[in-house]
C-alpha cells in the first residue's frame, strides 16, 4: 500500500522493516510517502493495521501519543 504518514512514524516504519520510502518520496510526493509491505500473517496483519490507523490519525489531525 501507498501511504503518507506523520514523519516520524514514516521513519519509524521504515527503520522497523514493515515500509521502504516511496521511489518519488521527496519529489513528485511528500518526503514521509511509503510503500507498506503486504502483511504474510497474523502478526504482521496487527503491525500493518496500526500503519493504517496512525495514517488516519495524520489524515484527519488527530494528535499522536508518544
């Protein structure tokens, strides 16, 4: 999936292995677009579920924890 996160969660994905920066990121779209990998089972399911909640947070201006 292709998805504009806050910064510092585009970092943190793509440090912990789940994303890798979007080939345009920074140039034709925003520096924090990713590229998240296709959850292989359960656990990795739960991990890309909480991408998608914290890019609805940043979509909506829901302030972040932590």
């Amino acid at each position: 999936m292709h998805l504009h996160l806050n910064p510092s969660d585009a970092r943190t994905v793509v440090e912990r292995g789940w994303a890798e920066l979007h080939g345009l990121s920074g140039s034709m779209v925003p520096a924090s677009y990713v590229l998240v990998y296709s959850p292989r089972d359960r656990e990795d399911l739960n991990a890309v579920t909480r991408i998608l909640e914290a890019t609805l947070d940043w979509a909506t201006g829901k302030p972040t924890v932590g």
